[in-house]
C-alpha cells in the first residue's frame, strides 16, 4: 500500500510540474511578445527560463510533499534545500547576466546639427544588433568585363544595409566557405554572399543568406533587370526579411534608395570602386561618399592639406542628401582637416555611441588621442572596446595601446592564456616578442624569435631585421639617455606626413600623422624598430646624423612579406614648421630669418635652402611680373596636368591627385611645400612647343633627375 501511494504521489508530482512547464513556456512566450513590442532587453527571457529551470529542484519538493508542507510543517532537509537553492541559483543568475543589458534595446542620442540646434536619434544598442558580415559576390560564369561588381555589389549592399541601425553590418574580402565560417561564426548568426551575372543590359543579382556556424544557405532569390541599383535596394530587403527583421524593426530607420544618397550614374559608382575618384567625380560631381572616401585617403596618408580641405569641402557641400551618420563622418573628416581636435573628439564619442565597432570612426579616434596625445584615454578606450567585443581586430589594437602605456608583463600573461586556448595558431605566441623587448627581457625575446622562425618560414624578410635588434638589445640597454637622442619631427619628403617622437614617463613613444600612437623599440645607437609581426611588417627608421653628431633625417626602411621599401623622413621641428607658415602667408621677412636659422642648424636638409631660394627670387621681381610668368604656363598638359592662378598663387593638380601650391624658384622651376622630392619644371621644345616636366631628388646622389617614365613630361594641349 505504501509503495502505491508513493508512486501516485510522483504521477501527481510530475502532472504538476508538466503544468509548471507549460506554464512557464507559455509565460516565456508572453514575456517574449512584450519585449519585442515594446524594444526591451531580450535577455530577460533567458534569465527567467534559468530561473524557472534553476528552481525545479525545490518546485519538485514541494509537489511531492505539498499537503505537509502547506500546513506549514518543513523538514531539516527541505530547510536547506529550498534557501539553498536559492542562493546557487542567484549565484549563477549573477555571474551569467550580472554585465548583461536588462533596459531598452534603444537609446536616444542627442548632437547639435550644422544650424547649431539641438536634434536627437533613436538608435538600437550595439549588443541588441544582428551581426552581418558580407562578403564579395561571384560571377557565374567568366566575365572579366564587370569584375568591378564582385566588390561593387558587396559595397552597396553594405552601403543600403547600413542605414538600418538594428543591424551590425561588416565587409571582408574572405573567400570560401570554410574561410567565411571560421571568421564570422564566432560573432554572428548569419553571413550573406551570392552570385551574380550580366547579359547586354540585365543584370542577376542572387544574395544568399547563410548559416554562420556552417554555411548552409538558409534563403535566397534573384533579382533581375536594367536597374542594378534598384535590384539591389530590393536584395537589401530580402536580407532583412530573412535574418529576422519585423517590418516594424525595419520601419524604426529611414531607408533611402541607392541612387538617392549614393550615386545615380553607375559609371560613377564602377569607377569609385576601382578607386578612381577624379573619374568617378567627373562624371558625378555631387557624388559625396566619393568625396568624402578620396579625403579619408589624403588624410589618412598626408598627401596635402589643400587637397585635403579641398575634397573634404566637397563632400561637406554635397552631404545633405546621405544618411545621418555619413553626413557625420564627413563632419567628423573635415574637423580634422582643419585640426579642430576638440570638435572632432566630441563628435567621434557621438557617432561611438552609435556605431561601436566602425573601423573609420575608431581610427580616426586614435589619431585624434594620437595627434593630441591622450596615452591613457587610447588605452582606457581600447580597453572598453575589447570588453565590449573581444575580436582579433580589438585585441590587436589593445596590445599596442598596452605597450603605449607600458603594461608589458599583463600582455604577455594574456597572450599565454591565450595560447592554452588556441594551441595551434602558428603566430599568436609571436605578439610576445615587442613586449618583451620593451620590457628588456631579451632571453624570452630570443626563444620566441627562434620559435617564429621555425614555424613561420615565409617571414624571413622580416625576421631577419628582429634579429639585428635582438642582437643589439643583448649587448646594449634601452636606456632614458639612449632613447632621448630620437625625440623630435620628421616630415615625409613625398608627403606632408610627420613621424613625431617623444618621451613619457621615460618610454619613448611616437605618433604619425592621423595614424595612431606607438612604441618604438631601440634596433640600434641611431635606429628605431617599429611595426609587428601580425601586421606583417617590420619598419627600421635609421637616423642620420651630421659632423656634429645631431640628427637631421631618417631612412625609414619598411621591410614586407617579400619586399623592402625605402622613405626618407626630414627633421621637422619648430623652426622649420614656422618658416613654411611664415611663407604660406607672403610673410618673406619672417620666413627668410627662420630659414636661415633652420639651415645653419640642418645644413644637409636640402629643402630648406630651396625655400629660401623662393624668397630670394619673389624678392627680386614685382608681383605683376610674378603674376604674368604663371598666367604664361597655366592650362592643360596631357589632358592629365592642369596648372591655374586662384588668388594671386599658382596651383597644380594631376588627374587623380591631390591640389599643391606651386612656388617660383627661377623663371622655369618650381617647388611645392607638400613634396620636396619634386622640382615643377615648363621647358620649351626644339619646335617651341610648351612642356611640363618632373624632376625627383636623388638621395644618393643629392642631385634632381628628369622623370621621363610614366608620362612625366607631357605637351601642353592646344
């Protein structure tokens, strides 16, 4: 009888907690609908299904003895449990969701707009976004044609999908299945890719979107027509249907066709992918993203301010018909054209709260930390973004800010737990060796050294180079002393670009130009070693020295996967910089005074006699005269050079390239503060005929040669 009624109590029992189940499904169901209706945290949902789950122990004691234990009669055991219970289940509920996002999946931003009034933006936190990385689109069949499309359908889809803030939308050049599984499972349910094909004038544009743990094509559809803009504003739709966007997620975001914001000509857009700005201008000359893409280049690399303003003006002008957040980014790009760091920060943390994890904005971030030297906001903020989203990318970015800040001993513990982790990655050991060469632990350095080697044979060409500096730091110390020699600016002699070194809290550290900071090590008594393995370059900056022993230049010798490149860098300090200002304004006096200075202190740096040369010249002729020599040589020469006066000055711009100020240094010759390996040269032919030519400084030789190659000297049109 005793036996019966035990069973009949645990039939009943488990009746009841079938109940309790479908009760709690059917609530988890309802608890589902009120988050997505109204954009709360569904993170609720898992913590209540771990709580329902976590409380079964206690909910099936209680079932079972529920007649005595509602009169109130508790045994010892059932005393323990049931508080027991409890507690473990806080404890896991805690350590499971204690970071996690419990609020609104939104968040109102707000940002002073270009009228100077206070405007705000719904916006879907970053952690609450659906991941989607897309990568490049094949032909079906051999078409070398319209390979442009393979990134240029990546490109606008990526372009359209990104209007949407609910998703999280990334490009990579990855190829094959096995390659996008490995980089896009960790972080994302889903990756779209595709096909497409071109006959005549129709277009086939086929998205497929996939499983991101194993590649399988959950859903796809062709799209033809003539219209391969209008296709693929509705292959965007369909990736949105697919991944689990409701219409009413959808409609949170304005969504604007492509030939609305983008580009209305696809020759543009074709010739914008191949990277031919000047083209893609020319045959759209409001076309703002291509502005706004041909600055960031100019300023990311320095390849002149005027051109720089120039581009970043045009695209500013033209802006007001792009979404919100490119018409912030080209905000952004243009206060840092014009220097003005504070707004450019403002507006960066801004458009950080919007698109964490955009490359463009955290870029330009740390150039802004770099060009104003904030070492413990870069570090504070890399660590924040890594916490945030623990990728290769962030981790990367962290290590170097760590070795900025000088935090060598928990890198190298991080890479090593790392390491337990990925046992087999044949180059995450090998980020061990900067800090420990850092550190002055040079024993360590060399057995990580021998094992990058053995394991990565292609990196000779760079590996080689860490051995000298290797062999170096073991006979030499790093010292306060032997690192002070380095402080000081180098200014490209192709560019306007400037390395910068200096002391802090005695490390040595540098900075070049709208790049980010870094942590040079010593290679040598007059050579720094900088890059890494894992960006797959290794830059030895040689210092040259004078009789007096004063370093006035740097070779820079950039040492790659298979090959060496070699830049030269010119001491740049402040007399020398005040000059070139002095001269930009006609301040001749000022100028001449500084130059002079500058040259007795750097008499190799042969530039700065070139300048003073210009005074000299300007000096000696009335400005009318000045005026008539340019206006004898302005025009077009090629179809490819064009040569003009704008307020009194001669300027020049090469198809393609950035605008320069042009200055006399004879009656045929000119120079340019943004390259001083050039000399300007107009020759008259044998047949009379107007020419313009290039002459490039020889450092070896400390001569100018005539650049004949390439169509540097070219007749002007008629």
């Amino acid at each position: 009888m005793e036996g019966q009624s035990r069973k009949r109590k645990w039939i009943k029992t488990l009746q009841f907690l079938a109940a309790y189940l479908v009760a709690a499904w059917t609530f988890l169901q309802f608890v589902d609908w009120i988050l997505n209706r109204y954009d709360i945290s569904p993170n609720w949902v898992d913590l209540l299904l771990w709580i329902f789950i976590g409380v079964i122990p206690s909910v099936l004691i209680y079932f079972y003895n529920q007649d005595r234990i509602n009169e109130g009669i508790l045994k010892l055991r059932e005393k323990i449990i049931f508080p027991l219970n409890v507690i473990l289940l806080a404890i896991i509920t805690y350590f499971g969701f204690g970071n996690s996002d419990l609020g609104a999946t939104t968040k109102e931003i707000s940002y002073t707009n270009d009228e100077g009034n206070l405007a705000t933006q719904l916006i879907t936190k970053e952690e609450f976004r659906i991941g989607l990385p897309i990568y490049q689109f094949e032909p079906t069949v051999n078409d070398t044609i319209n390979t442009w499309l393979q990134d240029g359908i990546q490109e606008l889809l990526y372009q359209d999908l990104s209007q949407d803030k609910t998703l999280s939308v990334t490009k990579s050049d990855s190829y094959g299945t096995v390659n996008k599984v490995t980089e896009s499972r960790i972080f994302n349910d889903y990756y779209v890719d595709g096909t497409y094909e071109v006959n005549g004038d129709t277009f086939k544009v086929t998205p497929k979107v996939r499983n991101a743990k194993n590649g399988k094509v959950l859903s796809e559809k062709t799209f033809e027509g003539n219209d391969l803009l209008n296709l693929l504003d509705e292959a965007s739709v369909f990736v949105k249907d697919n991944i689990g966007l409701t219409e009413v997620k959808r409609d949170l975001y304005i969504d604007l066709n492509l030939n609305e914001f983008y580009s209305n000509s696809l020759e543009a857009i074709k010739a914008h992918i191949n990277r031919d700005y000047y083209r893609a201008q020319e045959l759209d000359p409001t076309f703002a993203m291509s502005y706004f893409e041909n600055a960031q280049r100019s300023i990311r690399y320095s390849f002149g301010e005027e051109g720089e303003k120039k581009l970043i003006n045009q695209a500013y002008r033209y802006s007001g018909k792009l979404p919100l957040q490119r018409q912030l980014q080209i905000r952004i790009l243009r206060h840092i054209a014009y220097e003005e760091w504070d707004m450019a920060e403002k507006l960066l943390k801004l458009q950080l709260e919007i698109d964490p994890s955009d490359e463009i904005y955290n870029r330009l971030l740390y150039a802004v930390y770099g060009e104003t030297k904030q070492v413990e906001a870069y570090t504070k903020y890399s660590q924040e973004r890594y916490d945030n989203n623990k990728s290769i990318e962030n981790g990367t970015n962290l290590l170097n800010a760590s070795l900025v800040s000088g935090n060598y001993d928990e890198i190298i513990t991080a890479i090593k737990s790392l390491e337990i982790v990925q046992p087999n990655n044949p180059s995450l050991f090998a980020l061990k060796i900067r800090p420990q060469l850092l550190k002055g632990d040079i024993e360590a350095a060399k057995k990580t050294q021998e094992r990058a080697k053995l394991l990565n044979p292609g990196w000779k060409n760079f590996t080689e180079p860490v051995d000298s500096v290797i062999d170096y730091l073991s006979k030499n110390k790093a010292t306060k002393k032997a690192l002070l020699r380095f402080v000081g600016k180098y200014r490209s002699q192709s560019l306007e670009q400037v390395y910068e070194y200096w002391m802090e809290n005695d490390k040595l550290l540098c900075y070049v130009s709208n790049q980010q900071l870094s942590a040079p090590i010593l290679a040598d008594d007059n050579k720094l070693m900088l890059g890494s393995y894992i960006n797959g370059n290794i830059n030895i900056n040689t210092f040259l020295e004078d009789s007096k022993g004063k370093f006035y230049a740097t070779v820079n010798t950039e040492h790659n996967y298979n090959n060496r490149n070699v830049y030269y860098y010119w001491r740049y300090d402040d007399t020398i910089k005040n000059a070139e200002e002095a001269l930009v304004k006609s301040d001749y006096e000022t100028a001449e005074k500084l130059y002079k200075i500058a040259i007795e202190n750097y008499p190799e740096h042969y530039f700065l006699k070139l300048g003073l040369q210009h005074i000299e010249y300007v000096k000696s002729k009335p400005e009318e005269e000045i005026i008539e020599q340019y206006s004898n040589i302005i025009g077009s020469y090629g179809n490819a050079r064009q040569f003009w006066i704008e307020d009194n000055k001669l300027y020049y711009e090469r198809q393609g390239n950035t605008k320069l100020h042009l200055y006399p240094i004879s009656e045929d010759s000119y120079i340019s503060l943004s390259r001083y390996n050039n000399q300007y040269a107009f020759e008259t032919t044998a047949n009379g005929r107007q020419a313009s030519a290039v002459y490039s400084y020889e450092n070896e030789t400390k001569t100018w040669k005539k650049l004949m190659e390439n169509n540097n000297y070219l007749f002007k049109d008629e």
